[in-house]
C-alpha cells in the first residue's frame, strides 16, 4: 500500500515524517535517566517515539529513524535495573499516578522494535518491564491494580500490550495477568464487560478508556470471548451516537459528558476534543472494522480523520493541538511545559497511517479512505486517483496479475445520498461490490452543502458540512472558500489558524 505524496493525506504524512525528526533524540535518551516526581510522564512519549520510528523506517526505509529507535532502545536496556522497572520516578512515587501507564507504551516501544529487528534484547527488557508489573499486582505486593488516577484506569493500561507479549512469547504469565485484569473489572464498577450506559461506569476518560477497550478486543480474539467483543460495540455506538461531534471527535476536559454532542459552543476554555480522544476513536473504530467490515466504522474514521486530525497537525508537521474549539482560534502547537501525549499519538496516527488505505482478506479488497494511492498483491494492482474529500470523483484502474475470486468492495459513504458508478454492481450492507477484473472505474459521489440546525443558549444556529468536510465560518481567509446564504465557509481544518472562526452560525448573524 502506497499513498500518493500530492493528495490531500499524503502531504500531511510527509510533513509528519520530517516533523518527527525535528524533535530532539537527546530529550528521549533522557527519559529514563534520574528519578522525578510523580508526573513525570516523558516515558509514554519515549516508547511513542520508538514505535513511531520504527514504523516510519519500516515504511520508507531511511536508516535515521532507525538509529534513532535503536539508540534509545540501546539506553533503555543499558539502564534498566534488576527489577524491570521503567519508570524512572521516584521510590515513594513508584506505582502512583502515570507510574504503570508510562511503561506501557514503553513496553509497546520495545514491542515495535523487536518485531522489526529480531533483537532479542528489546523483547527481553520488555519482558522484565511487564513481568516485574504481574508480578507486583497478581502477588499483593502493593494497592489494587483498579485503585490508580483517572478513575481507575491508568494501571489497567498494560492490557493493551499483553496479548502482544502473549502472542510473541507464547508465556502463561501473560495469559494469567490479562485473566486476573479481566476479572478484577468484571467484579467492579468499571465494567467494560457488562454495562448499561457509557456515563454509569466508573471512569467517563476518553483516551484512558479507549486504550482499554484496545486491549480487551485483543484480549478477546486470543480467548474467543464473542461477549466481550459485543460490549466493545456497545460502547462505540454510544459513544458515537452520544458524544461524537460534527468536528469528528468528543469530549470536555477529556471526560463524556450528558448530551455530549448535542450543539454548544466549545471554546479553548472547557478544553474540548482532545487530540488523543480523536486519535484513539479512529484506533478503536479501526479495530472493530477488522471485526466486522462494516461501513459505520470507516465513516467514523473518515469524519475524525479529514476535520479533527488534519485540523490538529501544525502547518510545519512538527506537532499537533491538545484540544480543539469549535469557535475562536487554533492552537496547533504543545506548549513545553505541557503534557505531551497529543503529539505523539498524532504522529503514531501519521505513522501507521498507510496500513489504514487498504483492507485485504482471502474473500475482497476494500479501499477502506478514498484517497490517491496505490494497492498491490500477488493477485490484483489497483490505482487510485483522486482528490477526494475536495473533489468526490474517484477513479481506479485495475489490474488483475492471477485469477482469482476476490470481490473489490467500494463503501458508499452515510453523508452520501447519490452515486454513480461506470458498471455493473451488486449492492450489500452499503458496499458496491465488483468481481475484480481488468477494469477502470468512475465512482462519483454527488456532494451537497447540507445544514443542521441547533439551539444554544436558547438562540438558533447553523451548521453546513459538504460531504464528510465540516465547514466554518471565517472572515479574511485565503483557504477554499464555499459561499452559503452570503456566508463565507471554509473546511473546519483549515479554520482558525489565521483568523477566528466558527462552526456554529447564529441564525440572525
């Protein structure tokens, strides 16, 4: 899979990959060094960095970012200490606070490098990191595991990375651990197994619990626990229909809150959608899309992606907002002294960005974001070209290399009421489906400005979107413009950078 450098994707995507070479690879050898306070978080964005490095050599083969995975890797199994611990805060601090969710994405790190590398030392520092943890919570050696900040669920974070370790080391331990995780949730009021209402559970945190649910899906396909899968579901339906915005991401404070989506003005000062909240729903969607292929999924990604996340990136590539308004003007930039979590799971986004084009599997293909790029397997090559979501044409030239009887699936998209298509097809479950022959294709998508309409504050208001772009209103802008009713829109993430804007319009404006 290939994304064309000149769309709309993969010109942010290289901005990203020169972004991250622009952050210091001294600041990351210095994470684990010396003991700190109890919010001293730069772990998380260490192991964040590895992984992204990797996965940007991976994909491009510049032998820099891999120097630098393998040079904090290097640091990091140099000075660890017997134990295992990786969290370089201070012993009374230790197992308090960001403790366990720091090694986490640590241990991810080291995950990411191994499976890349083959170096043993990588994958035996992440065991020793994650066994000291089993072996703290599972043996009492401390408080319960659920008894952590954020509502419980900072601790329960290490779910995410063991069925990866379960699945690279074929250990029992892990099997035990992510068990005893399973059943301390289970037994208490953050039971994502089973629960009625999203807002009832214990912990309402974006990120933290959407980290979670990850691991639980893993945790699931290695247990065959359908159930489990099922209340995952659950919670994404009611998230999306309780707490998504038409900016393609949620939260206040980070946290859901009552009527989440219903229409407000969110300015800077509530701290609204939070660029890992918006990073996480496309992770979450992503994975529940490889459950069940549904379309509902890759719409979600789809929304999030072309208005939040683009919005988000900063204009040079280097980072990405915290939070994002819906009004006033946007910071795209992580303040120094400030958590930097935002950042780098925007670039872990960017990173892994190419894997997300394109669904393969014994039965079809589905181009899974309709974007200019380029397929290939050992049966079919397809070109895709367009400009999309700016122009909703899209053409695709296929080639079949091998017979063989996979159907190529094009999602029609839920903002879309009109299509054509240049031959004959069989429409399922909101796919139009194609034998794959050799073939070009015109799929075209009709786009109208449609509004919506909200009351705030007791005041009507007006918001228009085209296709899956959110528009905004903003005076003196040199991005495209869309005239509606006199007003001047522009799409949401190009807004706010230069001028205020908004997205809601007071009727009588």
């Amino acid at each position: 899979m290939k994304l064309d450098i000149k769309s709309v994707l993969g010109k942010n995507y290289k901005k990203t990959e020169f972004g991250i070479l622009k952050h210091s690879l001294e600041s990351h050898l210095q994470s684990y060094s010396g003991e700190h306070h109890n919010m001293w978080a730069e772990p998380e964005f260490t192991g964040k960095y590895i992984d992204i490095c990797t996965k940007y050599y991976k994909n491009t083969g510049n032998s820099e970012y891999l120097k630098r995975a393998k040079a904090v890797v290097d640091k990091i199994c140099d000075i660890q200490p017997e134990d295992g611990y990786l969290g370089a805060l201070m012993p009374n601090d230790r197992w308090e606070s960001f403790d366990v969710w720091n090694q986490t994405f640590t241990i991810l790190g080291l995950l990411s490098y191994y499976t890349e590398t083959g170096e043993q030392k990588a994958l035996d520092t992440a065991e020793k990191c994650a066994l000291n943890i089993s072996d703290h919570y599972m043996n009492n050696k401390g408080k319960d595991i659920l008894d952590a900040t954020n509502f419980g669920t900072q601790h329960i974070s290490i779910l995410f990375v063991l069925p990866k370790l379960y699945k690279i080391t074929g250990k029992q331990i892990y099997m035990d651990f992510m068990n005893f995780i399973a059943d301390k949730l289970k037994n208490s009021d953050l039971n994502f197994f089973e629960f009625d209402s999203i807002l009832n559970l214990r912990s309402k945190k974006g990120i933290e619990n959407f980290v979670v649910l990850m691991g639980i899906i893993q945790y699931a396909e290695i247990t065959g626990d359908e159930k489990a899968i099922e209340s995952v579901k659950k919670y994404w339906q009611q998230v999306n229909d309780t707490q998504i915005r038409n900016t393609g991401n949620g939260t206040v404070g980070e946290f859901w809150t009552e009527n989440g989506n219903a229409p407000a003005l969110l300015g800077a000062d509530v701290k609204p959608n939070e660029n890992c909240v918006a990073v996480g729903w496309i992770e979450l969607s992503l994975m529940m899309f490889y459950k069940e292929q549904s379309v509902k999924y890759l719409d979600a990604i789809e929304k999030s992606l072309f208005n939040h996340i683009l919005g988000s990136l900063s204009e040079d590539g280097t980072d990405f907002a915290y939070y994002q308004p819906n009004y006033g003007r946007k910071v795209s930039t992580t303040a120094e002294e400030m958590y930097k979590c935002c950042r780098y799971r925007g670039f872990t986004l960017f990173a892994y960005l190419q894997d997300m084009l394109y669904y393969s599997d014994e039965n079809c293909i589905i181009p899974m974001i309709y974007q200019a790029s380029e397929y290939e397997d050992e049966f079919v090559k397809i070109i895709q070209k367009t400009n999309y979501p700016f122009d909703t044409n899209i053409y695709f030239e296929i080639e079949v290399k091998k017979e063989c009887n996979k159907k190529l699936k094009l999602k029609i998209p839920g903002w879309c009421k009109k299509y054509t298509l240049n031959t004959e097809y069989e429409y399922v479950d909101g796919y139009l489906v194609l034998d794959c022959k050799d073939m070009s294709l015109n799929l075209n998508f009709e786009s109208e400005i449609v509004e919506e309409t909200g009351i705030i504050d007791g005041n009507k208001y007006i918001a228009y979107s085209k296709g899956p772009l959110l528009l905004a209103l903003e005076e003196n802008t040199d991005a495209p413009l869309y005239t509606v009713n006199n007003y001047k829109l522009v799409d949401y993430a190009s807004a706010g950078r230069k001028n205020d804007y908004s997205v809601w319009i007071r009727k009588d404006y």
